[in-house]
C-alpha cells in the first residue's frame, strides 16, 4: 500500500510504502488536514462508501467540477487520508500524458467525447480511493506504533541519532523515540555508542550496522559514485548530517527535483532541478582527481532513456565550467563543449 507524505509542488510530492500487512502498525497519523467543504464532503462519501472510483465519487459529492474534486482529492492524498488500490494514479500525475498534434487539431472529435463521457476524467484520478484510516481494522495502541516505527527506523537507518528521528518526521520527536530506544538496548536488541562524529552521544544502532561501518573505514581501491535525490532518505546530508560548509555562494538544500552525487559515502555534488549550476564539495587534493573523475561519469550516465535527455552544466561553484577541475572529466565522460557550457545528449536510437 502507498501513502503520501506531502506535496512538493504542484505535480510532486513524498509517498511512502507499506506492506499491506503491516500499513496501519506503520503509517504515521495524517498531518495539516485540508478543511475546505469539498474536502469535509470527500471524507464523508469515502467513510460511507469505503472504496470508491471518481465517478462514484463526483455523483455522490452532490455536484462540483470534475477537475476541482480531483485537485481536492490530490490534497487529500498528501496530507496521508486517501490512497489509491493501484500505483496508476502517481505515475500519471508526475508524467501527465502529452496530446498529440492530431489530436490537439481535432476539436470536434474532442466535443464529441466529451459528450459522451460527461466526466472527462483525467488519468491521475484512475482507480479505487479509500480513506487510510478504514484499513485499520486491528486495534493499535501509540506504543505499539511507536514502537513499530522505531523499529523501522532503525532498519532503514541502521545507526539513529536525534537528527535521524526529526528528519523522521516521528510524533513526538527524538524524546519519544529516546525511551523506546532505551528498553530496545537494555533487551540487548540495540547498542548505544559514538558512531557519527558531531551527532550527540545518544546514538542506536543495530549490530549488523555497526558491523558494516567498520568494513567500510578504508576506501576502495577505485571510487564509487552514486547519484540520488536530494529528497531521497538515502541521502544523510541536509538530515542525519548538516550540508559540508562554503565559504561563500549558494547552499545545498533538499528540494524536490534537486540531485547529489555520493562519492565513496561523502557529498561530491548537488544539483537543483532545472538548473545548471553545479555545486560541489571537494575533500583533499590527493583524492580530487579520482572524485572528479567518478562524479563526472555518474553524471554522464543520468543522460539516457530511463532518466534525463539532456544534461547541460554552465558553471561549477559560480566559475564556468571550462575553468573548473571538472572541464576534462566531463569531456572524458562526453560531454560536449559549447560557447555556454558542457552538455551531454542522450543518443538517439
């Protein structure tokens, strides 16, 4: 099962996702719920109803336009009271579906549909809603959730600090997560100890977390990079871990559409959607070369037919990008050289 999270913008958003059975121990309580009448009128048809598809939903609701019920539905959807029985509806609503030319021309043939189907239903309003609350059949006290959700932190995590739990978004914040920890250490299912410098001494981590730390201290021979989003859970910086320092210009921060490199576990580069300023955060001058080289390749690989077609880097740290270390990696990786910066272009079938 998936629920949201909350939005990020007008056509994004967090999700989170559940095994069915374990959805109403783990899903948090919805937060800054919507109150239009629109919305109050959504929440009473699905608690009547239970399951539901948009038609039934926009009959029942007593009038109103298709598109505004859907958008209120959608509001419903990231403030975590209505997810869907299938995944349809997010995809369609993070890559709408384009009109062809043809079908732009053909106004007729549109008003005829359209006729026909009084609805006009729109692609991210597929499937069968449902409140998340009605999925809960099972009495769950708050120290079973908590609980439960401590637990699944810690999976996530492996080693949990007061930064982790707020980044977490957990109710209660870390001071109810603390007590939690606590019992889970004296039963010897969890250890305390200073793992991540600068955190606080009131870490957790699990066993086989702390085992894995440890094969990791020394780097491997060649540099790994990883790309993510900045969004991602996976990604430590601007949660667990603050943003490295800049002496000066722009800060990293974790915004829907932005990327970071992860070079061999550090920050190498972040990148804002749309953008063409590329951040970076270079570690000493012995091991520059070989990042560079790592974080020029992973970028080079965002460019194809499962993710971007087009990267273009005007400048690196506010210089541009031909006076930058990064100039001969990216030309390595292929990227091209213009009058305004490197770009790579996914290559046509």
């Amino acid at each position: 099962m998936w629920m949201g999270g909350g939005a990020l913008g007008p056509r994004d958003g967090k999700i989170a996702l559940f095994l069915a059975e374990h959805f109403a121990l783990l899903r948090p309580e919805p937060r800054d719920r919507p109150d239009r009448p629109i919305h109050d009128r959504l929440r009473e048809v699905l608690a009547a109803r239970g399951a539901s598809f948009f038609p039934q939903l926009l009959a029942a609701a007593r009038g109103g336009f298709a598109p505004e019920l859907g958008d209120a539905l959608w509001d419903l959807v990231w403030a975590g009271e209505v997810t869907n029985d299938t995944f349809h509806a997010v995809r369609a609503l993070l890559t709408p579906r384009r009109r062809s030319r043809g079908a732009a021309r053909s106004a007729g043939r549109a008003a005829h549909l359209r006729s026909l189907d009084r609805f006009a239903l729109r692609d991210d309003v597929a499937g069968r809603w449902s409140l998340t609350s009605a999925a809960g059949d099972a009495p769950v006290t708050t120290t079973e959730r908590a609980t439960a959700q401590i637990r699944q932190i810690l999976e996530r995590h492996g080693v949990v600090t007061r930064e982790t739990v707020r980044a977490e978004g957990l109710d209660g914040g870390f001071a109810s997560a603390y007590g939690i920890l606590k019992a889970m250490e004296d039963a010897g299912r969890v250890r305390r100890g200073y793992f991540i410098a600068g955190c606080g001494a009131a870490q957790f981590a699990l066993a086989g977390a702390i085992d894995r730390l440890r094969a990791v201290r020394e780097p491997p021979d060649e540099p790994h990079a990883v790309v993510i989003a900045a969004t991602d859970p996976a990604n430590a910086y601007g949660a667990t871990l603050g943003w490295p320092e800049r002496a000066e210009g722009r800060k990293p921060m974790r915004t829907a559409g932005a990327i970071v490199v992860v070079v061999d576990g550090r920050l190498a580069a972040w990148l804002g959607r749309g953008e063409e300023h590329l951040l970076t955060f270079q570690g000493d001058e012995a091991d520059a070369e070989p990042t560079n080289i790592a974080l020029a390749r992973a970028l080079a690989d965002e460019v194809g037919p499962d993710a971007l077609r087009t990267l273009f880097i005007e400048s690196v740290d506010g210089a541009p990008v031909d006076e930058s270390r990064l100039a001969e990696p990216l030309r390595q990786a292929g990227f091209s050289r213009t009058p305004r910066g490197y770009l790579k272009r996914m290559a046509r079938a």
